[in-house]
C-alpha cells in the first residue's frame, strides 16, 4: 500500500523575484512513515531539492536544537541564534 500523501506548496522569497519553493508533504496513511508527519521540502530553480531540507525541523524534535523564544534557538542552551544563521552554518560546512 503506498502513503496517502497531501502537498502543500509557497513560494519562497527573494528580494523582489521568487526564489525557489517549499513544500510541506503531509503523511495521511501509511505503513511505513508514522501517519499525520510532515515533511518539509526546499526546492530552488537552479539546484533542485536542497540537500538539508528539513534538517532543521528533526533536530528541533529531536532535542538538538531548543526554542529559546519566539523565532530564537540555541544549540549549545546559551547563544541564542535566528533559524536563518543556523541553517547557513550547517550548509556552508
């Protein structure tokens, strides 16, 4: 049986021109991938799917990255960063 799946789609912004899109990918059924998951889904006109797509979100679930406060994470339970400056760490590594 394959997943039932539901996408959901935005545009994602550059400074006046689309960029690239993001997908969310929402399990409804199925037996393989724990039902109601979401997959999160980057895809940029020049490189196709980003290869940390989602990343971020797993580690969050996972506990490796905590929500400080609103729109603040720390990795190591002291500095405080914005989502943006932690994924551009982990991409340029």
């Amino acid at each position: 049986m394959l997943p039932s799946l539901v996408w959901q789609q935005e545009k994602e912004k550059g400074s006046t021109e689309v960029a690239g899109f993001n997908f969310t990918i929402n399990i409804e059924k199925s037996r393989t991938v724990k039902e109601k998951s979401k997959i999160p889904i980057t895809v940029m006109p020049e490189s196709g799917i980003e290869k940390w797509s989602g990343l971020f979100e797993i580690a969050l679930t996972a506990d490796y990255i905590k929500e400080m406060s609103s729109g603040w994470y720390s990795t190591d339970g002291e500095k405080k960063r914005r989502r943006a400056d932690i994924e551009n760490d982990v991409r340029t590594r």
